[in-house]
C-alpha cells in the first residue's frame, strides 16, 4: 500500500510520531489516516487540492 500526499488543512495542527505539523504543510501518509483526516477536515488530498484555486499559493496585493 503506497502512502498519499495530503496538504494539513489551514489553521489545523497534527501530531504523528514524526513531530507536530501546522497548516500548509505536506505529507505522505497511508491511505487510511489519510482518508480519517479528511473525513474530520484536518487535511486536503494534494490531488485535490490542485482542483481549487483557494488551495494555491497565496497572491500578493500589491496594487
């Protein structure tokens, strides 16, 4: 079973035996935690994430 990469959710932190981990941040992780942690909104699969423009880098304002 290959690990999924998923993005922790804004504002969210997880703790997992490899340290504590903010929003923004990306991981592999296997894909039943994977599937657990975006079922109670605490991360974004990478693949979806790419789908949604809020899920880009942020732009700046500079106008």
């Amino acid at each position: 079973m290959s690990n999924v990469r998923v993005r922790i959710a804004d504002g969210r932190q997880v703790v997992t035996d490899l340290g504590h981990h903010f929003g923004g941040e990306e991981l592999a992780v296997p894909p039943p935690l994977a599937e657990e942690w975006v079922r109670f909104g605490w991360a974004v699969r990478v693949e979806q994430a790419a789908d949604k423009p809020a899920a880009r880098g942020k732009q700046s304002r500079t106008s």
